[in-house]
C-alpha cells in the first residue's frame, strides 16, 4: 500500500530525531549525570552551611565554637531559638538536633514563681550531684545541668538586699571528662553573657581553669571526716549504723549547696548497706519556697525571706540560720530518706516513734545542724548564727496508783 504524505514527513522526522539522538546520545546521558552529580553536591553542601550557620547564630552567636564542637554529636543541627526580655530579666535560647534533642539550652531567672519552681525541682533531687571548683557559685544538677547564681542586683525587687540571678546551662550529651570541662566553660561564659545583657555589673565569673570538671565528691570513711568541711559526722554521737560507715564530702568554696552525708557501710537492724543514715546541707541564697528532702519530714525547708528566717526544729529535721558575704544561709540536718528501716514484715502494722524517741531525734539533730553550721560559719566567716532551741524533754507518765 502506497504511503500517504503525511505518513512519509512524519517518518522523516521520526527518523532525524532518531538520527539525531544517536549522534547526540553521550551528551545526553552525560548531561543527565551532572545533574544529578550538581544535585547530590548541592545537598551536601547545603547541609554543612547550614550546620555551620546554625552553629553560629545559636545564642545569639555567642557559644564559643570550640566547646559546642566537644559536646555535640556527629548528628547534625535542626534549629535554634532564642528569647530575650529586658524588663523582666528573663533569657532562654537552645539549640537542637536534627533529632529534636537539646544540644546546648541556657535560662536565666530572676525572682518569682518560675525560680521558685526551678529551684524546688533542683533542690529536691538532693543537690549537688557535682560541686564546681574555682570558688563558682553554684553546682552540677543530674544530667549536666550546670546551675550558677552570680550577684545581681537588677534580679531582685528589694535594691536593700543581696541578689542572685539563677542561670541553668544544660549540655545534655557531655558526659566524658573533656565534654564535662567543656560544659563547664561554657555554663560560666553564657552566665557572663546573661549577667551582661541584664546589665549585673560587678565582674564576670572567672574561666575554669584548663581541664576543670565539676567533682561529684570525696568518699572516706567516718573516722577520716575529722576535720574536713564534714567534721560535725566525725565527732558527735551517730548511730550504730553509722559508727563505722562511709561520709560522702560534696562541699565547695563558693558553692550555692553543700552536703554531708554519713551512709552504713553493712546491714544493721535500721538500716540496710549503702543507705544513708544522716544528710548535713548547707544552702546559699535564696532558694524560695519549694525545696523538699527526702527523709526531711512532709514540710519544705524553712528557707523563708529576710525577718522570716529563724530556726527550726522536728524530729524530723534541724535548721540553722547565718549570715555570709551578704547571703542568708541555712544549714539543715534530717535523717536519711531509707532511715530508720525497721525491716517490717509484710502484713504488720507501723508503730510511730514514742515521744521519748521523738525528743531523742530532736536532741540528736539539734547536735548535728550546732556543729556542722558553727564549722561552716567559722570557715566562711559568717556572723548572725542562730541555732534552734533546745527540745523540752517530755513529762514521765505518772505510774498508776497501786
């Protein structure tokens, strides 16, 4: 059959495309490859741009490259955030991972509710974890979480009074010595960069020195105390359990808290191996209202403001109160949260302590927060020291007539 016009135009043009891609075919597929050779490459640089510049304006640029490099991870970063109020004195930024995890987040309080609850939350785990050496004042949380309280002025109401601005930097990957030395470099530079924009005034905190690290505590056993930030554990009247046992030392100069606690070293009646028997802890500053320990009775720590500090005393916890460097300071010893372990049998039922073995836990305690307050007071240089009453022993039951 003879082929119409059309059909033999549209045949020639089948055939010059054909002819042409054949000629043409390795520019083609060379072409097709750059560009996927130009896409994947864009990508890839993309990628670490936008690393790099994430790294860079986090914080409002002012996280030292160097120390973020240490505490990060190989993962890369997803975003960053930051706020700032100059009239309530407030400050947050952080930066995250492409995972959503928190890399580096910093906040700063001033005075209030949310201080108050920040506080209570910190004060409640049993600070310190760590004590931070080089006279800073503040501490290791869990999960390194540095806390710093340098003196601030503009972060309180009453000009009359010390204040102290709590700024929390958390680097929440640092766990080796190095990325802990880093996490600590980088806590006290963001408080000096916070202390700045609050306009504090007064120094910057000092850089730790080379290879700093927060030190989470000296263990020695009770007899070894004497004479260390602890002596009040070495040389008053324990008990049995405690006698031999070990004295966890977690206290600093500078420090925001310290603690002393003297734990059993084997099982005793009331006590188990490794619990705590006795908690000695000293508190700078104004912690608020909220501070709960474990072992301390159901009440917060009386850490009340100005005329409301004064001594306490329970049979559950004893509190001092003295004045250092212009910081209220309250000294509490209580029993530890596992002591006494009466090693109850499931089914019996609880007796509660006599009033002459509540009066004895009084005495007892009022021991320990005299001793361990005066030594502190006496190593700090502080005045207004104020003790808690002596407990009023209780009346013998009269016997029954016979």
């Amino acid at each position: 059959m003879e082929l119409s016009a059309g059909n033999r135009t549209g045949t020639r043009l089948e055939d010059r495309v054909k002819d042409w891609s054949s000629r043409h075919r390795r520019w083609l597929v060379a072409g097709l490859w750059a560009l996927v050779v130009l896409l994947i490459v864009g990508y890839s640089v993309r990628e670490p741009v936008r690393d790099w510049w994430l790294a860079r304006e986090a914080c409002g640029g002012q996280l030292p490259s160097g120390d973020l490099e240490i505490v990060r991870t190989d993962l890369r970063l997803g975003e960053t955030e930051e706020s700032f109020d100059a009239e309530d004195g407030t400050y947050s930024c952080v930066l995250r991972d492409e995972n959503g995890k928190v890399v580096v987040a910093v906040d700063a309080y001033p005075e209030g509710r949310e201080r108050d609850q920040e506080l209570g939350l910190a004060g409640t785990s049993r600070p310190p974890h760590a004590v931070l050496p080089g006279g800073l004042p503040g501490f290791e949380d869990e999960n390194s979480l540095v806390y710093l309280m340098p003196e601030c002025p503009r972060a309180g109401r009453t000009p009359a009074e010390q204040h102290r601005l709590l700024v929390g930097t958390w680097t929440y990957f640092a766990h080796s010595s190095a990325e802990k030395a880093a996490m600590l470099r980088l806590a006290v530079h963001m408080t000096n960069v916070v202390t700045g924009k609050l306009g504090c005034g007064g120094e910057p905190l000092p850089a730790p020195a080379d290879g700093a690290v927060p030190d989470e505590g000296t263990y020695v056993h009770r007899a070894r105390a004497k004479g260390t930030a602890c002596d009040a554990l070495a040389t008053t009247r324990v008990p049995a359990a405690g006698r031999d046992g070990e004295v966890r030392i977690a206290i600093a100069d500078g420090g925001i808290v310290g603690r002393c606690t003297l734990r059993a070293t084997e099982t005793y009646e009331d006590a188990r191996e490794g619990a705590a028997i006795i908690e000695l802890t000293a508190w700078r500053g104004d912690w608020g209202p909220r501070v709960r320990e474990m072992g301390s009775g159901p009440d917060p720590l009386p850490m009340g403001r100005g005329i409301t500090r004064r001594p306490a005393l329970t049979e559950h916890r004893a509190w001092a109160v003295a004045k250092c460097d212009g910081d209220d300071v309250g000294f509490a010893a209580h029993w530890g949260q596992d002591y006494p372990d009466r090693h109850r049998k499931p089914g019996t039922k609880y007796v509660p302590p006599t009033e002459a073995e509540q009066y004895e836990q009084r005495v007892l305690l009022r021991t320990y927060v005299s001793a361990f307050a005066a030594d502190q007071v006496r190593r700090g240089a502080c005045t207004d020291l104020k003790l808690p009453e002596k407990p009023e022993k209780p009346e013998r039951p009269e016997k029954p007539a016979a």
